[in-house]
C-alpha cells in the first residue's frame, strides 16, 4: 500500500508541473493587442511605413506579443475621442497629430515647440537638436498623464492656405474668415495677430472650407492633400509659421502588462522606427506640396519685413502660455537650447569660411 501511494503521489506531482508548464506557456504565448486609432487613411503616403514597417516590426521585436488592430480614418472619431477611449480602455494607442490642443492631454510640455517662429524656417536640424535633449522629459511627462510615448515624429513646418484671399500680409490674414482647428495655442497666436477665427471641429474642416464657412486655416501639407481641401484652395503662403509634432502613442495600462524584456526590445526598436517615419513624413509633406503647386495653386511669400511683423506679434504668446499650456521651466530650456545651438553653428560656419579664404589666398 506504502508503494502505491507513493507511485499515486508522484503521478499527481508530475501532472502538477505538468499543468503548470502548459500554464507558463500558454501565458508567456498570449498576445498584447494594440487598438490603435489615426485620422489619417490607410496606405496614404507615410502611413504606408507604420502599417508595412513600423507596427510589424514592433510585433517582431516582440516575437509576436505586441500584434496591432488599426483603425483608420478617423472611424473613432477625432483626437480628443482617442484621448477619452484610452483612458476608458476603448482603445489602447493612437496617432495624434496635436489637432484640438490633445499634446498638452498627453504630454504638456511638448506643446512648446508649436509656438509660433519658435524655429527658423525649415530648420529641422533645430528641430532634431531640441527634441533629442528634451526627449527624456516628455517621456517621463507622458508616464505621469498615464501614456507611453511609442514616437515622437514630425507632422510638418504649417502653411497658410485661402480659398479666396491672397495671404501676403497680417491684413490679408485679418481680412479672412479663418478657421482654427489646432486649440488654445493657435488661437492664441491668430488673436495675436488681429484675427477672430472660427472654431472648428476636426471632422468639420473640409466642409467648412468647401462650403465657405471658412476660406482660410493653417496646416500641414499632407494632410491638406490628402483631405483634397487642394481642389477648393487659391494661395499658400509656405511660411513655416509653426512646427508640430506627431505621437504614437499607448495607455500605460497596457505597456504595464508587456514583459520587461519585450518593453526593453520596443524602446530600442522605437528609435530606428521614429528615424524612418521622420524621414518619411518630411518626404511626404514635400511631395504633397509640390504637387499642389504643379495643380496651380499660387504660392504667396511675405516679404522680410512682414516677417519681422509677425514675429514681433506672436512673440508675446510665449510668455504668456508659460504656466497655463506648458512649463515656465520648459520654455527657458528650449529658449536656451535654440540659443547655445544656433551660436555653435555661427561659429563652426565662420571657422569653415575663414578656412576656405586661406586656402583660396
């Protein structure tokens, strides 16, 4: 009888492990999935790379625990929507191009570098310089609102675009019926300039365009192509009024759940990837406006003292943002970067002439 129970005993030990092993293993197979929602189509320009590269190479990185379920053009609603349904559970992730204020829902400090003629014109090599140094604090500002930055990328430098007005001056602008879309910060700078916009809905843009609601509003070029408002529109002024910043991202709820090692594979993937689709919008927003512009849109310039203008305007919104939309302490840094990079440059380019004048003499 003593031989029996023992065999019984090992028998019920070994089915035991065994379970647990089945266990361990059914759980170290479950997937993560991702509903990640956008406004933007599918397959349409730099899209294609986070559908075809980015979002499938994270699930590799993974080795198919992270598997994604996107939702396209805008079929849950607008940003401020994805905001809500992470935070109810709805949704997992998004992809949020700033429209309605949602940057300062996730990350407010980021909403610094939209300010109005914050970077010279065109000047990504500005703009890669300051979001490298402040990347780790917009990390750790997201975690505190209850999101991971996946990617921090480029949405574009805006344009100006009318449906009627030619946009060579703030009178032009002022005489305009512009739309604003963009939240507290674009409006602040359209008051600045003279202007009371229209408050608008995102879903509400085109028609408020097409059905002369509106003639006028700022925005990037990709998006304006892709929203077909190309076809309605007159002038763009390619004055790069403000810079914006894309962001992929998750609900700490659900990063919380990935392994650490899987976490760890994702943050080093993530860096490859924000390169590539960097690379892919800038690519993307040129080719957009090109296009228009070969369709027979008129390209409008300001002149360098109207420039001057604008910025003289707009400058007091920085100050006065401070503390309400982002940190006093942010602002001071970005100003101090910008100011440090921009000196270092000066002086590498003055070196560099200097050197070809000696060998030319």
């Amino acid at each position: 009888m003593k031989s029996k129970g023992t065999f019984f005993q090992k028998v019920m030990l070994m089915i035991f492990v065994y379970g647990c092993l089945i266990n361990t293993a059914w759980a170290d197979g479950q997937k993560t999935v991702i509903k990640l929602a956008c406004l933007a189509q599918k397959g349409v320009s730099a899209m294609s790379y986070l559908d075809e590269t980015a979002f499938p190479g994270f699930t590799n990185a993974t080795d198919g625990e992270v598997v994604f379920d996107i939702y396209w053009g805008g079929l849950m609603g607008d940003e401020e929507d994805y905001i809500s349904k992470m935070r109810t559970g709805q949704l997992q992730g998004a992809l949020l191009s700033g429209s309605g204020g949602v940057t300062s829902s996730v990350c407010p400090d980021l909403s610094v570098v939209e300010l109005p003629f914050l970077f010279n014109e065109w000047a990504w090599d500005e703009v890669d310089y300051v979001m490298d140094k402040i990347r780790p604090h917009l990390f750790k500002e997201a975690e505190k609102k209850g999101f991971k930055l996946l990617l921090i990328s480029n949405v574009d430098f805006d344009q100006i675009y009318s449906t009627k007005h030619n946009i060579a001056s703030m009178e032009d602008i002022r005489g305009a019926k512009m739309l604003t879309w963009f939240g507290p910060l674009e409006n602040k700078m359209l008051k600045a300039i003279g202007v009371s916009a229209i408050p608008v809905n995102v879903p509400e843009v085109v028609s408020s365009m097409k059905t002369g609601i509106c003639n006028m509003a700022i925005a990037p070029s990709m998006w304006w192509v892709g929203a077909q408002l190309y076809t309605d529109t007159k002038y763009v002024n390619p004055l790069p009024i403000r810079y914006v910043p894309g962001l992929v991202v998750w609900s700490m709820d659900v990063w919380n759940k990935i392994s650490e090692k899987n976490k760890k594979n994702i943050n080093v993937a993530g860096v490859e990837y924000e390169r590539g689709f960097k690379k892919k919008i800038k690519e993307s927003n040129e080719k957009a406006y090109n296009a228009m512009l070969r369709y027979g849109i008129k390209e409008v310039k300001v002149s360098p003292e109207e420039l001057v203008r604008l910025k003289k305007a707009t400058r007091p919104v920085w100050d006065e943002l401070a503390g309400k939309v982002y940190s006093r302490e942010i602002l001071d840094e970005v100003i101090g970067l910008l100011e440090n990079y921009r000196k270092n440059k000066k002086n590498v380019a003055e070196v560099k002439s200097t050197g070809e004048n000696k060998k030319d003499s």
